[in-house]
C-alpha cells in the first residue's frame, strides 16, 4: 500500500477520480507464490491465466512476460491473446461459432467441447477445414458437487462416451489432447481438486485405451486470492495434486491449473474522492458519498472482499476521534453501498479512499452507470504511472 500512496502523491499524470490502478509487481508476486505453492508437485504443471477476470490489455502484456499458457471464452478475448502472443490458448465457452471454431483451429489453441451438440458441429467442419483441430473436453462437475445448476461439461455417462468416440474415430484431423474441468470460482475445499483428478484420471484411461492421447489435465476455475492461498489452502491445495500424481504412478499428463483472482485480485484498487457526508437520521453514523458506484464494484457478488482505506486523511486536523461511517456511492440506487460499518478517525469533504481487491472481475464485469467511466491507470514495476485510459 505505501508503494501505491507514494506513487500517487508523487505522479504527474493528471488523475481524475474515481480511476482503477493495477500493479505490475503485485501481479509478479502473486504469480511466484502460485510457482513456488506448486514446486513440491514433480510433475511438469502450466499455469494460464482466465484472461475474463480482467481482460485489461497492460495486466495481459505484463502476465505474457510470466507465462505462455491463457485461457479465453471470446472470440475478441482470443484475438487479443494472439495478438499479445500467447503461444498456448485454451478455448473455452458454452457456445461457439463456427467461423470462431475455425479461427481458433488456425491458431491452435485447444477448443473445449461443452457438450455433445458442440462436438457434432466441430466434426462437421473438420470435415470442410482439412487442417489439425485440437480439442478438449470439458466435464461435468455434477458427480461430485451436488449442484441443481451445474451447466457446464459433457456428463461422461457410457452413452456419451460411446457417442465420442463414435465421432472422433471417423474424423482423423481432430486431436483430443486436453481433459478439463471447472469447480467455480469460490472453491475453499482443496479436497475437490483431488476427486476431480481422480474422475479425470478414470475418464483419460478410458479415451487412451481407443486411441487418444491426452496430453493436459486442465482443473480450471478461479482459485481464490492471494490472501487465502497464503495461509492453509496452499498447502492442502498441493497436496492433493501430490496425492493425485503419487496414487498413479502411469500418469503423465501435464496439469494446468486457471488461476485469474489469485493472480490479479489484490493487484487492483480503485481511488475514490469523498464528495459528501451526511449524518445518519438515528445519528447511528455517517454516509461517505464517494465518487465510485457499485456498478464498478460488481466483483462483490464473486466472493471479493473490498475494503477502504484513507490515502490523505490529514494527521493535523483537531479531532482526532474516531467515528463510525457507511461508504456509499452516487448512484441512484437504495443499495449502493461499497462498506458498511467502518471505523475511522475525521473524513472530510475532498479526502481520498483507495479501494483494495478490485483487480479481478470489478473491471471485467463495472459498466458504465450515470455515463461514468473510471480511467484505467497501471502503477509499472519501477513505481511510476501509465494512464491507459
């Protein structure tokens, strides 16, 4: 935070609140830590990052300089993939068009089928594009997380597997390299990996005794952030990789894992100013009007945690008591609140608050409200700005 204060205050960009700000160094500290929490597993691992969790172009160029390996569900994220340089892309989605599948064969990146339909039609146009299709399968995570509302994946029953195996063996330009799977985006039980890979490994022996290769094992979904892998979700997390690779000694897969949050969620702040304060009609505390909605905020209903933290709160004000606030924005919506019960000694009018964890999904997801549209500002490895938008 004092890395972020002291680049503020000394900046010569014209910043203009509220804006989001990125940091380099954040994002290639996160990416070591997920490096070194991994180092026990033996087995060769890839980590690409789920390029929807913030599709800002300056944090993809900086996650380039880490790692080859990206994961997109666009067409537009594709193209901005190959267009930074990624060499690995795994194409995932519910739904693909044809001229996508197409575009994505011609750039070899691993084309995930989400269900039988879907690779009905890639068969179909193997059979006019005459090169290589390299796919994968995506499966269903019902087995083993009891959800009503599972939606993604093949459920790879004796039925579907017959249907696959039906198709591939008729077309010989069709590849299927990669087995994935997406537990979501709020997974705190490692122990979930662990039967995932073991429904994985199962599913690979059969594929391979008809003729397939399977050269990945993609366990995606978003891992949660920093804070948590830190503590003991790293560990249980790597053990049951661990456990996974001991138990099968014929396993030869590389695993991929798609971090996005882990990655880039603690990178992102947002910089608001205090535009207004008004005392509560019960006198219980204070709304803080800020200059930043929720709308820019939506990260919240992905399990992040947001914070507020002063940037300028003068220490040579007289009062020095502290007093309860609620942080609201300007929006005109009854829940347009960014913090509730916050404890803080004198904001005024004009003060600044640095938003925290915003670096993933808040950006991806904010759209425009009121026409307001926060600048984009990265903060480089060396501490300086770059205002991109």
């Amino acid at each position: 935070m004092k890395r972020l204060i002291n680049a503020i205050t000394k900046s010569k960009c014209k910043l203009n609140t509220p804006y989001f700000v990125f940091d380099d160094l954040i994002i290639e500290n996160n990416f070591k830590i997920l490096e070194s929490i991994l180092k026990p597993v033996k087995q060769k691992f890839e980590i690409a990052y789920s390029l929807k969790t913030n599709p800002s172009k300056k944090v993809a160029m900086k996650i380039k300089e880490l790692t080859e390996f990206i994961e997109v569900v666009t067409k537009e994220e594709l193209e901005m993939a190959i267009g930074i340089g990624f060499k690995n892309i795994i194409f995932n989605g519910i739904y693909k068009k044809k001229d996508e599948i197409i575009y994505a064969a011609k750039e070899n990146a691993i084309i995930n089928i989400d269900g039988i339909p879907q690779l009905d039609s890639v068969c179909k146009i193997s059979e006019e594009y005459k090169g290589n299709i390299s796919i994968g399968i995506r499966l269903s995570v019902f087995p083993f997380i009891k959800d009503d509302n599972a939606r993604f994946g093949i459920n790879f029953d004796e039925s579907e597997f017959e249907l696959i195996n039906m198709r591939l063996n008729t077309l010989k330009n069709i590849n299927l390299c990669c087995l994935h799977i997406h537990l979501g985006t709020n997974i705190h039980n490692p122990k979930l990996y662990g039967k995932a890979l073991k429904m994985i490994s199962n599913v690979k022996f059969l594929l391979e005794q008809t003729g397939s290769y399977i050269k990945y094992i993609d366990i995606g979904g978003g891992i949660p952030n920093v804070n948590t892998i830190k503590n003991q979700w790293s560990r249980h997390f790597c053990d049951e990789i661990i456990k996974f690779y001991k138990n099968d000694r014929n396993q030869n897969a590389t695993i991929i894992i798609e971090p996005g949050r882990a990655l880039v969620e603690s990178s992102g702040f947002i910089v608001t100013s205090i535009v207004d304060i008004r005392r509560h009609y019960l006198g219980k505390w204070e709304d803080v009007i800020v200059d930043v909605g929720t709308n820019s905020l939506i990260g919240a209903k992905f399990g992040v945690k947001h914070e507020c933290i002063p940037l300028n709160n003068s220490l040579n004000r007289n009062k020095f008591t502290d007093s309860k606030y609620r942080i609201v924005g300007p929006l005109c919506c009854a829940d347009d609140v960014i913090v509730d019960n916050l404890i803080l000694s004198n904001l005024t009018i004009g003060d600044k608050l640095i938003i925290i964890n915003t670096g993933a999904y808040d950006f991806s997801t904010s759209y425009s409200f009121n026409l307001k549209v926060p600048q984009i500002v990265h903060l480089t490895k060396d501490g300086n700005f770059q205002v991109i938008r």
